[in-house]
C-alpha cells in the first residue's frame, strides 16, 4: 500500500526543521499567510503563558523554534551557510546521544566544567508543572522517557525553571521508592534517588521527584520527573524535555490511564502564519483510516520507536541496498527510528550512498557542491527524483520541501539527508524531524503500530 502524497512547490525559504537560519526569514514568512491556513489565532494571544484555550482538551500546540511564542528565536544574524553547518554540529550531538542509547552507554559521571550555554531545542510544547503552576516550553522527545524540568538551584540551567522548593505539591522521591528502582545506575546521597546522564555534547544531574504536570486542559497529579540539579555542555534543553518514549517513567506509561499509550503530532513548517502544529494525546480524534506499519521492540532500548524499512526508492527505480544496513537487529540496535529531536534523516553510509548515487544520476546537473556535512548541492534550482522510504504497509515518498533545502536566493539547492558521521559507528537510520513535517505521524503503542498520512501543519 502507498500513501498518495503530491509534490508542493520548491520554497526559496528554508524548511521548517532549521535550527538556525537568517532571522529575516523569520519575519517575512509572518507576513505572509499559510496557504489552507483558516481563522488562525492571533500570535499575541496564542503566547500568552495563561491562556489556556490556545491548547485544547488534550491537544497541545507544537511550537518550532523559530515561533513567535518562542523564547529561543536567534537574536543575531547568521549566513545560510553557517546556519547549515551550526544545524549540522548539532546534528550530530543528537545522533551521538542516539547512538549512545543503542550502545547502552547513556549513564556516565557528571563532568565538571563552565556553565553552558544551553542549546536551542527544535520542537516544543507547552507544560505547567508545580503549584502554583509553572509555565515551561518542553522539548518533545520521541526516543526519551523521562521528563526532565530545571529546578530551583540548578547550576549550568537557563534562568527559567520550576521554584521546586516554594511549590507546595512538589516531593523529592527516596531511594526506596519503585520509581527510583525503574532507574539504570541510580545513587543515593542522604536518601535521595540521583542519577546522571549524557545528552548530546552535555553532562547532566538529577534528583528523581514528583509533582503536578499540566498538560492542555489535563492535569496529572504526582507526575514523576528528572528535577535537574546541575548541567554542563551545549546541548540540554533550557526550559526543559517531555518524554515521548515508550519506556518505563515515560510520559505514555505514566499516563496510561488517561492517554492510553498514544499521541500523535504534526510538526509544522516555516510557511505556518504561526509556526504551530499539534501533539494530540490519546486514541480520541485520532485519524481513523491512517495507513501504518508495525512498530518493532528493542527490549534494551524499550523507549525507541523502531519500525521495518524495507527499501527505499529514488524515482521509478528501488536503490540497491545491503539488506543489513536496513535489517532490524535487537542485539545490536541496528534499524530504523522516527525521531522528533534529529533535524535532517541519517542513513547508515551503504544506504546513504545508494540514495545519493540515483539521486545525482537523476538530477544530471553538475557540478556537484558540498556544504558541510551535505554532500549532493547544486547551484540553482533543480528538479528533483522523488525519494520514498519504503515500509512494511505503507511508503513515505517526500515532497521537494521535506527534501531539499534552498538559499534565500535560490541560488544553492541541497539534498537535506546525510550518512551518519562516521566517528559515531552508528548502526541506526534515523528518519528526522525535517522529514516528518507536514505528516500526521501517530504512535499506537497498544497496537504496535505507527501511522502517516500528509496533513497542513498550522
């Protein structure tokens, strides 16, 4: 079965999932009204903290970094091409994280050093934790479990964080609590459950504690959360993470009864008058015909959202790839995930090159530039193959703007997908957020399954 997508338009702008790009995009594209947008809610009212009718029942808004409700919209200006290569670094901070968690090395001792100079996050939503209520804009993160939320007192964390010790429903969580055990490579000092972590290029601690999450019109009493203590690197969330994994402590197994383990989000464009899309908790308003296909487990890495690519196509024509670049393995972690925190898709490098290899025998432009770590530019506008990834029950074929980023200018056009950098020996094809815009991408844990279909973000 193939999911019907049509191709739109090739943008002068560049897409949504930039983490960094001239801020001058910015403001055109808010004069400029999304095509199919309707009735959108003015930007003054959809930001204000207290307004809780700019997220409904248990849908929240997604917000993009670059969004007028966002805090962490880049104050100077950047070239395209340092945007690019700033993305880029970034990049690869997430698959070292990602890689880390496949390899089982995700808990190291915190490292001491500077305070940081924390990372702009690409996706968010907004959260109000503790009483009186906080109001925090969260990074969503697919292939984390545990939220974490910066608390009173954190070294290295930005200036907004949760007053943990005035909240009168805050409780810091013992050793001996069951959610504690649910931690790999916990410590106790003076009865507290602490525990440290790698994310990205950064070092973090916590203290495991609880307290009131709301999300939407949802509030949940006795959330349990990573209370950050002390931070160092470049790469932590500032205002902290929603986990979106499927494992133990995430955001689906502690609300299960509620959400009954499912969501979906649309992540929205840059064409979007306000930038924003949707996360949708629970099975209620859920597309009810999506085409899916089965989600696979690690039983070691329980919180990834693995699935079974079995092919990808460039045009007419199904590239030759080594079937072990592609093939699911739990020993390993080798395979395939869709991740909401990588900007642009990863292959493993025989895979990559397959890809790339059709793609510039299709295009038959020369010459061929490089920008970074992107290695298939062109000078000008081009017309490109489509590119499908291929599932077990359906086919993802990506439109020109989930595929190729432009200059301001339109005067270089780049395959937005790279090989995995090769320091990393990473084993995993991420398919990244960049990828994902402009999908309605559900996550059905209790029917194993994960479904897509193309939907107008906004």
């Amino acid at each position: 079965m193939t999911t019907t997508t049509r191709a739109t338009p090739q943008s002068s702008f560049l897409p949504a999932a930039c983490n960094c790009v001239l801020l001058i995009i910015f403001f055109l594209l808010l004069s400029s009204p999304s095509q199919g947008a309707k009735n959108p809610t003015p930007a003054a009212t959809l930001c204000d903290p207290e307004n809780d009718h700019a997220d409904d029942g248990s849908t929240l808004r997604v917000f993009h970094t670059f969004s007028p409700c966002s805090p962490f919209r880049p104050k100077g200006h950047l070239s395209w091409e340092d945007s690019i290569l700033e993305m880029q670094q970034k990049d690869v901070a997430r698959l070292g994280f990602l890689s880390s968690l496949v390899a089982g090395k995700s808990v190291v001792p915190i490292a001491s050093g500077r305070q940081q100079a924390v990372q702009s996050p690409t996706y968010v939503v907004r959260a109000k934790v503790g009483t009186p209520p906080k109001t925090l804009l969260m990074t969503m993160d697919t292939s984390n479990d545990v939220a974490w939320v910066p608390c009173s007192g954190c070294v290295g964390c930005s200036s907004t964080v949760l007053a943990s010790t005035k909240s009168t429903t805050f409780k810091s969580l013992g050793c001996s609590s069951p959610q504690c055990k649910l931690v790999p490579g916990h410590t106790c000092n003076s009865g507290a459950c602490n525990f440290n972590t790698t994310y990205g290029s950064s070092t973090v601690a916590f203290n495991l504690s609880q307290d009131t999450l709301k999300l939407a019109a949802d509030p949940i009493p006795g959330y349990t959360f990573a209370c950050i203590q002390k931070t160092t690197g470049s790469s932590v969330p500032p205002q902290g993470l929603l986990g979106l994994g499927r494992g133990p402590l995430s955001l689906l197994a502690q609300t299960e009864n509620i959400y009954k383990s499912t969501f979906s989000y649309c992540l929205p464009s840059f064409r979007s008058l306000n930038f924003s899309g949707s996360l949708r908790l629970g099975p209620v308003g859920q597309p009810p015909k999506i085409k899916s296909t089965p989600l696979l487990k690690n039983p070691s890495r329980s919180s990834l959202y693995y699935v079974n690519m079995i092919g990808i196509r460039v045009g007419r024509k199904v590239v030759d790839i080594p079937p072990s670049a592609l093939a699911f393995n739990p020993t390993t972690g080798a395979g395939t995930i869709f991740d909401s925190g990588t900007v642009f898709t990863r292959l493993v490098r025989p895979a990559y090159e397959a890809v790339r290899n059709e793609f510039r025998k299709r295009v038959r432009k020369a010459p061929i530039t490089t920008l970074g770590g992107f290695d298939t530019c062109y000078s000008g506008p081009i017309t490109p193959p489509t590119v499908t990834f291929m599932f077990k029950g359906l086919n993802m074929t990506l439109p020109p703007d989930n595929l190729l980023i432009h200059s301001t200018a339109g005067s270089t056009t780049c395959l937005a997908m790279a090989a995995s950098p090769d320091k990393l020996n990473s084993v995993l094809n991420v398919i990244a957020n960049m990828q994902q815009q402009n999908h309605r991408v559900l996550f059905d844990v209790p029917n194993s399954r994960l479904g897509l279909a193309r939907q107008l973000c906004s």
